[in-house]
C-alpha cells in the first residue's frame, strides 16, 4: 500500500507540472514516473531481504504445474482486472476526442486524485476478500464473517 501511495502522490504532484511543460504527453510521463517509483520501492523491501517478505533466487525456479494452477484459478480475475481497466482507456480517449487536450488533462488529474483517495479501501477490501476465502475453504464460517466486519469497521473509520 506505501508503494501505491508513493506512485499516487509523485503522480499527482508531476501530472500537472508535467502536463504544463509538455502537453498532454506530460500525463502519461508522470505516470511512468509515478509508477515506476512505487515499483523501485517495492523491489528494494523486497529483495533488501530485511523485511517480512524475502526474495532470493531460488524463489523464482520455474514450476510448469504450479503455473498452470495459478493460471487456471486466477483468469476469471484477470479478465475482470482487463475489463475495469479497459474502460478507464475508452473513457480517457472518449474525453480526449471531445474535449481536447485540456479537457483530457484535467480529466487525467482528477482520475489520479480519486485513486488516490480509493486505494486505501481498495486495498482493504482486497484483503478482506482473501480473507473470507480462505477461511469459507477452511469451513471457519465465523472467521470469515469477523474479517468482513474488520474490514468494514476499518473502511469507516479512514
């Protein structure tokens, strides 16, 4: 969550800079940098190896079973992902088409602001689901419905 509001907030600050200085190509410049600043932050805690995740090489030994697996379980997700996004794209050329280069900017620094201010209960409501999950497979009915009640008591009070 850190690195999603490192992204956010180096996005929101250079989006507008950025869309001054170079058009409407500034947006999607500052978006590169955005991003690419959170995922150096999490390849540092990562790979760092002081932190409570701790990747080696070994970690990354290619397992044609267990991908598949993955695969297999994961697409109905993915697809879902490449849905929500694919429409935040038609919106983004719908705006752009027919309200110019300023209209699409403007629309690009409003868009980075309400993710900004989503991400927390995204986050929270992602791990809320994984939570209900496992313990609905782990037939630990209660526990499933105290994560839903964490997360929602949790949600209001940001």
């Amino acid at each position: 969550m850190k690195s999603l509001w490192i992204a956010s907030i180096m996005n929101i600050i250079l989006c507008p800079v950025f869309i001054h200085l170079f058009g409407l190509k500034g947006a999607a410049i500052a978006t590169v940098i955005g991003r690419s600043a959170g995922v150096l932050y999490q390849c540092y805690h990562l790979f760092k190896g002081s932190g409570i995740l701790k990747f080696k090489a070994i970690h990354f030994k290619y397992d044609s079973s267990l991908i598949t697996s993955i695969i297999k379980i994961a697409w109905p997700a993915t697809f879902q992902f490449v849905i929500a996004s694919g429409s935040w794209i038609v919106l983004a050329r719908l705006v752009a088409e027919t309200g110019g280069t300023t209209a699409s900017a403007g629309y690009q620094i409003a868009i980075r602001n309400v993710v900004f201010f989503i991400l927390p209960a995204w986050g929270l409501s992602n791990a809320a689901a994984t939570l209900v999950g496992q313990n609905l497979g782990a037939k630990e009915i209660q526990r499933a419905e105290q994560s839903v009640y964490l997360q929602l008591n949790t949600t209001l009070s940001l």
